[in-house]
C-alpha cells in the first residue's frame, strides 16, 4: 500500500516534465487550450506567449525533476516517514511550486506587456 504515494508522485512528476517539455521549447504556439494563459497580454503578442511558456516550462521540469526525486527517496522511507512527512511535504511542495510558477509568469507578462506598450 505505501507504493501508491510514490508511484502516484512519480507519475505527477513525469507529467509535469512531458507537459512543459514543448512549452519550454517554444513549441507551443499562441492557444486558448495548452500553456500558460494566465492575463489577456499573453494572447496578444507571440513575443510574450513564447518567453512566458518558456519560464513556465522551466519552472515546471524543475518541479518534475524534485517531485521524481522525492519519490525515489520515498520508494526507500519507512511508512511512518512517509504519511508524516514526505507525503505532506511532496503535496506542500507541489502547491507551493505551480503558485509560484503562476506568480513568475504573470510578473513576466507584466513587464513584457508594458515594454510592447500594451499595458500601461
């Protein structure tokens, strides 16, 4: 019953990585339905949809990259380790890293957005 945890933060972790792979190759062009769409600026100018799915991507592999981490170290955790402390830390991780993506990437657009002149 503990592999479950893992296996489910490996898995959450490979899709992180698979998801933001085109985006942080700028393979993703301007879309209402794949990347990040977080402001109205973004659809507006392919000089702000590439740069800003960029650092989301980024962003993202990175968080794969731990959350794949985390579960190998788990996979090697005593069940009492893993409920207390990995398996909330792993969640908290989780939230903390796509708030502060989503943050990191309306900040960009932002500024990306102003330099163009489409914001004030």
């Amino acid at each position: 019953m503990e592999y479950i945890p893992t296996l489910t933060f490996f898995l959450v972790g490979i899709l992180f990585i698979l998801v933001s792979l085109p985006l942080l190759y700028r393979k993703v062009p301007i879309n209402i339905f794949y990347g990040f769409r977080i402001s109205k600026y973004v659809f507006v100018d392919k000089d702000i949809w590439y740069p800003v799915n960029e650092l989301g991507g980024k962003y993202f592999v990175g968080t794969g990259i731990v959350l794949l981490a985390l579960s190998f170290i788990s996979m090697y955790a005593s069940p009492e380790l893993l409920y207390r402390f990995l398996l909330p830390f792993e969640i908290a991780f989780t939230i903390t890293s796509i708030s502060y993506t989503w943050y990191k990437a309306l900040k960009l657009t932002y500024i990306l957005a102003r330099k163009k002149g489409h914001r004030k």
